[in-house]
C-alpha cells in the first residue's frame, strides 16, 4: 500500500492490486477506522465512504482536488 502524502493526520495512499483490469486513477484515503475512495477524474468525487462525516468528506476532497496533480504523477510512477 503506496502511502503518496499524509495531511491533517490523513494517509493518502492506494492498494497496489486496483484490480484487473485497473480501476482509473484515484485514491484511498485512512484516519483512524474512517476510510474512502475516490476518483480523482472526471470530478474528484467519493467512489465509497467508511466512517467519514460530511464535513470530513468535504475536507478530504478538497485536499484531493488540491494535490490532485501530485497523486495522480505517483500513480503512474508506481503502475507504470
């Protein structure tokens, strides 16, 4: 499990199995037992949400969409 970034005691990471065939870009993201998903095109949006409050989720996606260049150049650094 790739960790790209941590931030505000969030792990942004991604699995290194995303499925075959791989699921497009996006990223996991973990606090805690509060986990979610989401695909970072063509709109950052929550693929799945475990435990997050909105307020949280509103938080996270706005990191996502902030670093949004960064985790995707590690995606295709680690997938080839």
């Amino acid at each position: 499990m790739p960790t790209v970034f941590r931030q505000d005691g969030w792990r942004f990471f991604f699995y290194s199995n995303e499925g075959d065939p791989r699921e497009p870009v996006h990223i996991h993201v973990l606090r805690d037992t509060a986990e979610a998903k989401f695909w970072l095109y063509p709109a950052v949006a929550p693929a799945y949400n475990h435990g997050l409050s909105a307020r949280e989720l509103r938080i996270v996606s706005e990191i996502v969409i902030e670093r949004r260049r960064e985790i995707e150049e590690a995606w295709h650094v680690h997938f080839g």
